[in-house]
C-alpha cells in the first residue's frame, strides 16, 4: 500500500487531498517507467551508454517509490506482473 493509501485511510487531516492524490499519481507514473525501462532493456541491440540510461532510470524511480510505499516488496512484483502482462500482449 503506498503511503498516500495509508495517509488516506488512516484520515490523516494534516495531508492535504491534492499532495496525496500528487504521489499516487506520482507512484503510478514512476512504475510505468520502470516496467517500460526493464522492457527495453531485453534489446540486445542497446549501445552500453543506453543500458546505463536505463538502468538509471530503473535505480531512481525504485528508490523513490521505495521511499513512498509501504510494501516495497509488494510494490516490485507488481512491476513484474506488469511485465508479463506487457510482454504477452
């Protein structure tokens, strides 16, 4: 569950609704670039300066989704289910 989830449920008043609806939306952008990123890294095609790129990406959007959930873990295989279901389409 990601941290604006549990600000919201726990009806923390001191967090305005716009801030928490911001880092959903936030979390949600940042795991769409991460499943995109790990996608494109399968190319074997990739220039090394272009699997650093990505890798980069990869590395700072789960650091900072790891700084806004609460179930981290839970959070990665979310990305990985994701994969797969990208994958098979």
């Amino acid at each position: 569950m990601a941290l604006s989830d549990q600000m919201r449920h726990a009806g923390d008043q001191r967090v305005p609704n716009g801030t928490v609806e911001f880092i959903h939306a936030r979390t949600q952008l940042w795991r769409r670039e991460i499943v995109q990123a790990r996608i494109r890294l399968a190319d074997e095609g990739l220039t090394y300066g272009q699997r650093a790129e990505l890798w980069r990406i990869v590395d700072y959007r789960e650091w900072c989704l790891q700084m806004l959930v609460r179930d981290f873990a839970a959070e990665l295989e979310r990305i990985d289910r994701e994969i797969e279901r990208e994958l098979r389409q």
